[in-house]
C-alpha cells in the first residue's frame, strides 16, 4: 500500500497557525513513508470560496516547503458527486426531506428541551408518495439525508486510540442542499476514495464526522482509510485560537512578524509531542524524528512568543547563502557572509538586519563623552587591510596606552563607532565599517 494523505483546506480565509499544523504534518507523514501529499481545495462553499484564498493557500505552503504531489479541487468534480449521489438515491441510503430550517430549529428545540439529543426524527422517512408530491406543489424543495446504520461505529485513530459511536446517536447527516449542491460530508468521502487516501489526518473537530463518514465510505464502496485526529492548537491561555486567527495567519507572521519558515516548521511540527522543540534549519531534520505516534492527546498551546524566540535561534544558525536573496530584498545590496555572520547574532528577526547595516554602511552619529581618550585610540588605529583580528590588536594598544579596560575601555568606543550602546560584536563590526569612517566617528563626526 502506498500511503496517499490529503490536506483539504476551504479556501475562505487565510491559512493560520492551527491549519497549518495539519499540512504540516500530513506533509511529514507523507515523506516520512515515501508516499504522496495531495492539496484537494474543498470549494464547494461557493458563496464564501474567493480565488485570492485559494492563492494564499498554495503561496503559504510554497513558503513553509510543503509541495503537493497531486492537486485537486472540488469544484472540478460535481459531475462526480452527482453521480455517486444518484447511486445512493437508487440504493436508499439517501431519502428526500421538506423541513425548512425553521421546522427543523424547532424540532431540534423540543428534543433539547426533553433532554434528548438533537437526532434528526426521520420523520421523512414517513412521507409517502403523494406527500411528496404534495410538499413539491407547495413549492418545497427537497434537501437529501443520508441514512446511517444503527450499528456502531468503531476505528483505531492513530491519535486517540480505539474510538467508538453508537449509530443510534448520530444524526442522519445532510450530503445534498436544497439547491442540489453537494456537502462536505459527502464531497469529502467521494474524493478520499477516488484519490484512494490511505489516512485522513485532521483535526479532532472531524472526529464526530468521521463516524458518519466510514458508513458513507461503506455505502459506496470505498476503501474505509485510516484516521488521525489532532487535537487543536489553544493560546497560551488554553483558550481557542479562533479568535485571534487573523493575527496569526501564516501571511501575517511572514509578513509583518518576519517569522522564517523554518521557524514556523521547527515549532508546529513539534508542539504537542514528546519531543522538545528545538530550531531545524530543514524539513528533512523534521522528516526524520517525525512519528505521528509521538503526538499526544493533550492540548498543544500556541504561544507567539515562543515562535519569536524560535525565529531569532533559527537566525543565528542560518548560513548566509539562505538568506541572500531576503537580504537583497530588504535593500542591502552589497551584504555578504561577513555582514550576515556579524549581525545575525543579533536579530530577532531578519529586517533587523537593516539597523546594522545602516551602522556598517550609513552615516552614524556617534557618542562622544570623552574626546580626549578616543583621540588617543584614533591615533593606536592600525592600517587597513584589516580582519577579525584587528579590534583585538586594535583595543590592546589602547588599553597599554591609556590603562583603561573593560566597560570603560569598550563602551566609550562603541559609542563612537555605532552611536549605540549595545550591538554585534565589535570584532565583526569593525572590518564592516572600515578605517575611514571609523576615524570620523572617533573624532565625533557623523560619518
Ligand atoms: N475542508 C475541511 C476543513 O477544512 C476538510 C476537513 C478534512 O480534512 O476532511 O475542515
């Protein structure tokens, strides 16, 4: 068997944090076991399904490294879904209904109010031919339930263990609108067989779905795949992310937070198993510890903060050549290893690259609380060509000469030099600055 997985987002909103977890992880599972990720855009939605959605899908994963192997898109196959619903019509399993939604608000109320759970009646299961003829004169519209056995339904989930419904409470569930659109419910099963997915990774609000969804994979003759639900991403506080989706859309933490992919990898495909997260600098290190049997049942939080740290230690790790290209986008043409290798210790984020460059390369206005000394140490300046090697050679004739050392011999100087108090190492910085501009600013001009 050759294992087949599928992310199916909706395209009608932007990607976050929680769903991006699931790619992720199917995507892993996917290469961990050689087999194939299929990206399937469930649009059958078509009020809320917009195009620059379905965009921002495939450009987030193209940005985390998540490439799919197959693609499809629900929208393409409703000649399909037609058909398998005509199948189910002729075998039974799917039978006409007339409640409006208002009659059926009240039903669901009246059993609420007994204490009884919301189980749809069957009361269409009742009508008779001329019933239905009836309610089609009065100008109703049939929607179509399909009809669950009332047997039970068990699966071992690969996350939660041995998992078991009764059929009995499951509610019928809607596969066909009134306007003879297709759901979800259905949609979903008929794509999963005729792509032949071997295991359906989701989310753990799809866990009650999912006993409906094996009767409807039987009613078709579909092979029943495997099943994994995670249990979903909570804030820091333990409360649902939902409300704070836009601000933790996979767009927004690339572009306004300046989170690097791997960053974001290293973290979602760690949190909520048994291993620590540490910085990855590729998804092949996550490939390889990844285990879906390491994922626990307890809730994963979410912690922004967390994902900060994680970006500045991926920072210090990357080598220059991954980041050329963002560094040029930024503007700072001309930045090399040297320039990265100085600064990168410093970053929390790669923009702030910028500030350090305009320390390198820009005029600075520099610090100056005593003229006198950092003439002395503008005089003990050696000729350039100058390396690693020089602020060491460089600060050791000043402290012979002046007797300074320490905070008082280095403070007053990287003032002078960066017109700031704190900052890369002054050894990397120095060579970046160079001789010229380094003599303006220790005789205090802004150079
Ligand atoms: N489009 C569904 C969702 O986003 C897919 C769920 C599934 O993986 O089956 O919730």
């Amino acid at each position: 068997m050759t294992v087949a997985v599928r992310f199916a987002p909706s395209p009608t909103g932007l990607l976050h944090v929680g769903n991006v977890r699931l790619a992720l992880v199917n995507w892993l599972f996917a290469r961990k076991a050689g087999g194939s990720f299929l990206l399937r855009l469930d649009d059958t939605d078509e009020e809320r399904s917009k195009p620059e959605y379905a965009e921002g899908i495939e450009r987030d994963l193209t940005w985390l490294g998540l490439t799919w192997d197959r693609f499809a898109r629900e929208s393409d196959r409703y000649g399909r879904y037609d058909e398998v619903a005509e199948a189910l019509k002729a075998s039974g399993r799917l039978y006409p209904c007339y409640e409006t939604p208002e009659e059926l608000n009240l039903k669901r109320a009246s059993l609420v109010s007994q204490g009884r759970p919301p189980i749809y009646d069957r009361a269409a299961l009742r009508l008779t031919e001329s019933d239905r003829a009836r309610l089609e004169a009065e100008g109703r519209k049939a929607h179509w339930r399909f009809k669950l056995e009332h047997t039970p339904v068990e699966w071992t989930d690969l996350v939660r263990g041995p998992v078991h419904f009764e059929g009995t409470a499951l509610s019928d569930p809607v596969l066909i609108r009134e306007d003879g659109r297709p759901l979800y419910t259905l949609t979903s099963v008929v794509d999963d067989g005729d792509l032949a997915i071997t295991h359906v990774i989701r989310g753990e609000d799809h866990v009650a779905n999912t006993a409906v969804q094996i009767q409807i994979f039987q009613a078709i003759g579909a092979l029943v795949p495997e099943f994994a639900h995670l249990p979903l991403l909570t804030d820091a506080a333990g409360a649902g992310l939902s409300k704070r989706l836009g601000s933790l859309s996979v767009a927004s933490l690339r572009e306004e937070e300046g989170i690097e992919p791997m960053a974001l990898a290293s973290l979602l495909a760690k949190l909520g198993t048994s291993d620590p997260i540490e910085p990855r600098l590729t998804l092949d290190e996550l490939v390889a510890e990844f285990d879906i049997a390491k994922i626990a049942r307890g809730t994963p939080k979410f912690d922004p903060e967390e994902l900060a740290r994680l970006n500045a230690r991926i920072l210090h790790l990357l080598p220059f050549e991954r980041v050329a290209g963002e560094l040029a986008a930024l503007g700072l043409v001309g930045a090399d290893a040297a320039f990265w290798e100085a600064v990168r210790p410093n970053l929390g984020r790669i923009a702030d690259a910028r500030d350090w460059w305009a320390v390198t390369h820009a005029p600075v206005t520099p610090v100056v609380e005593d003229p006198g000394f950092l003439a002395d140490a503008a005089a003990l300046l050696p000729d350039e060509p100058w390396d690693l090697a020089t602020w060491g050679a460089w600060t050791g004739a000043v402290k012979g000469k002046t007797g300074r050392k320490g905070k008082d011999l280095f403070l007053p100087l990287r003032r002078a030099l960066t017109g700031r108090d704190h900052g890369p190492e002054l050894k990397n910085l120095l060579p970046l600055i160079g001789r010229e501009r380094a003599l303006k600013r220790l005789a205090g001009e802004t150079a």
